[in-house]
C-alpha cells in the first residue's frame, strides 16, 4: 500500500475508538502495519476489521500500558508481526474528574498510571529498542508522539489529577526528544480538541455535530492527519513540540519560558521579596486562564 507511512510500523494506544480509531484507521490508509491496542477487546477487534477490509494490515491488542511488563507485550507483538516498529501514538486515558479537594487517592493514581505512566512504559521499550539499532549502526527513524491537551497547558476546574498527568506528559517530551534525538529518533506532543469518549458527555451541546451539515470541527478525523505526518519520515526536522489542533486550526504551543530578571548581585531579604516580585508581575505578560475559571 502506497502513502506517507509506506512500509513503516506504528503502534495506537486506545486505538479502539474515539482519536485513536481515526488514528489507526489514518495511518493505515497512509500505508503503515498498525497494532491497536485497547483494553476494550470488541473495540480493539473492529478497528483492525476496518482496517483489513480497506486492504490494510493490521493487529489487535489488549495489553495494559500502564504495566511496563505488559507494555513489552505490545512492543513484541508488534515486532512479531512486522519486524520493526517506527512510531509510538501514546493516546489512551481516562478521567476522573473531581475539584481538589474532593479528589481521592485512587483518583490520582488511576489517571496517573493510565496518562503518565502509560506514556513512559510503552515508549520506554520502544526507545530502547531504537537505541540498540542506532548503536550498531542500522539508520533508525523512530516516532514519539504523546498526547497532553489543554489541560496540561493551560489547567482545567476540576481535573487537577488529568492537568497535572498531561503537564506531565509535555515536561515527558521535551526529555525524550532531547535524549533521542542523537539516535535517530523524535518526540513531540498533541493537545487535541476533539469529541471523544472522554469529552462528548460533558461537552455534549458544544460538541454536537452540526445539524446543517457543515464541517464537523469537533471530528476526531480532524487530527489524523497531523498524526500520520508526525510518524512519517517527513517529520524528521520537528521535535520536541506540542501541537494543538482543533478542526482546521493548527499552531505550536508556547510553553514556559524564562523571564524578565531582576538581578540584586546579592541575597535577598525577605522584606524586599515582595517589592521586586511587584515589578516583575507588572512587567510580565498575564498568564492565560485555567480552563472553566
């Protein structure tokens, strides 16, 4: 099959519905072998029937990710089957949502484990692996790409648990694209805005797809694109980015950055702290606002 991912192999978490159905689909229709993996196995096995019945290639799993054992399983499967692996879509997660102060322990570790914990186990096989290939001298052209969100930029009311894992995941792929680089390898990150499993109940009314049949902006099908680019050979030059997309719409993120200094050339006393910090604030661009404050 002929396309940008021509020959390559990629890996979709969550790949059972929602995004990581349209990025299985995608990338198989560019002419790559997918795994799909989900924990839901009625979910798993019908993207990859959509995908044999278009011509292409495909293999379900149900291993957990946020298992590195288990993560090894779906590295293995996929090197059984096709003999390589290019690209990594880390997409699966959950939400539990709930205000801080209401949030259990259980809640933050789940999500953690699944977002990112998940991002590590998986990847963590796969960079290994291209690590031995680089060192003995084989050309790799290996593919991260992570997933973080609005939440991991911005915050979100009520999602302390989901902002801090996707903030994390972010922080994740600037060290990855920074330590893989020299072997051949990029990472960048995705922030979506798209109806999935985890948005259309909350977001029903906004994300409701359009009566009149105009474009659907909120189409999970919106963002393939840019993810089948991102596990091409083309993408080679980009990493260490986050990219947000919604609908037609795509731009970089512009993370943290250092500011403006103000320099003493000596230590502070705590009673001149909060004079220096004023004049700083005022100088400084205003922080955009978490979201649903």
């Amino acid at each position: 099959m002929n396309g940008l991912c021509a020959g390559r192999t990629a890996i979709v978490t969550g790949g059972g519905n929602g995004l990581g159905k349209s990025y299985a689909l995608a990338l198989a229709a560019a002419g790559a072998n997918v795994v799909v993996n989900d924990i839901n196995s009625d979910a798993a096995a019908a993207t990859v029937a959509e995908i044999e019945a278009a011509g292409g290639p495909a293999l379900a799993n149900t291993d957990d990710i946020s298992s590195h054992e288990r993560a090894g399983r779906i590295f293995q499967a996929a090197l059984e089957a096709y003999g390589d692996l290019h690209a990594v879509v880390n997409n699966a997660g959950i939400c539990r949502d709930r205000m801080f102060a209401s949030l259990a322990e259980e809640d933050w570790d789940a999500v953690v484990a699944v977002h990112l914990k998940g991002h590590f186990c998986l990847s963590s096989h796969a960079a290994r692996y291209w690590r031995a290939k680089a060192k003995s001298g084989e050309a790799v052209s290996g593919r991260i790409i992570n997933t973080s969100s609005g939440a991991g930029l911005l915050g979100s009311l009520g999602q302390s648990n989901y902002s801090a894992a996707k903030g994390g995941i972010l922080s994740l792929t600037l060290v990855q694209a920074a330590e893989l680089g020299r072997y051949g390898v990029t990472a960048n990150a995705l922030a979506p805005q798209a109806r999935t499993g985890m948005t259309e109940r909350v977001f029903a009314d906004m994300m409701r797809v359009p009566e009149d049949g105009g474009f659907d902006r909120y189409h999970p099908d919106n963002v393939a694109p840019l993810v089948v680019w991102l596990a091409s050979a083309a993408s080679s030059g980009v990493t260490g980015r986050c990219f947000e997309i919604f609908g037609g719409k795509i731009s970089i993120a512009d993370g943290w950055r250092s500011g403006r200094v103000y320099d003493k050339g000596a230590r502070f006393a705590a009673e001149e702290i909060g004079e220096r910090i004023a004049a700083l604030l005022e100088a400084a661009p205003p922080p955009e606002p978490v979201y649903g404050a």
